[in-house]
C-alpha cells in the first residue's frame, strides 16, 4: 500500500468515526456496515472499507453478531480515544 493510500485510510477513518459518532451509534445503536461508505467519493470506497475493517480490528468498532446483515457501532470505552482520532485528523 502506497503512503498516499495510508494516509487516506486515516483520513476516511477519521470521517467514518465522526459520521457515527454524530449520529449517535455508541454500543446498543447500530448501522450496517455497507453504509458506513455513503458519503465517500467512489473512487475512494474500497478504501473506505479497508479503513472500516481496520477500525474493527483497532476496537473501535464492535460488530453486532444477531442481525442478517454486518452491523457496526462505536465503542463506548473507547469514546476518548475516538473523540481524539477525529480531533487530531479533521480537528473538530
């Protein structure tokens, strides 16, 4: 992966994070997966995903296991760690 692409994955993290978190998907509220790419530029969403993965995988992100689709939310205990991604990368 090219330093451009790494350095797009942090910035559409940063925006994936802000977007939940300014809907309000902490914990029990949840969004299927397959939307965290609305909004993205198209030729940006397959790198979305990726950052969305990493998310998952970075425990910021907790996978909702009972529903049919892939559904995803904000960590809760991690709620100062993603107040600080967004801070440090979009600084709002």
């Amino acid at each position: 992966m090219s330093k451009a692409d790494e350095n797009t994955i942090v910035m559409l993290k940063a925006q994936i994070l802000k977007k939940l978190r300014r809907h309000g998907y902490w914990g029990g509220k949840h969004t299927a997966f397959d939307e965290l790419q609305k909004g993205i530029p198209k030729h940006l969403r397959g790198l979305a995903k990726d950052a969305a993965e990493k998310l998952i995988d970075d425990g910021l992100l907790i996978e909702k296991g009972s529903t049919h689709e892939r559904h995803v939310s904000l960590d809760p205990k991690r709620k100062v760690d993603i107040d600080r991604i967004i801070d440090d990368v979009l600084g709002s």
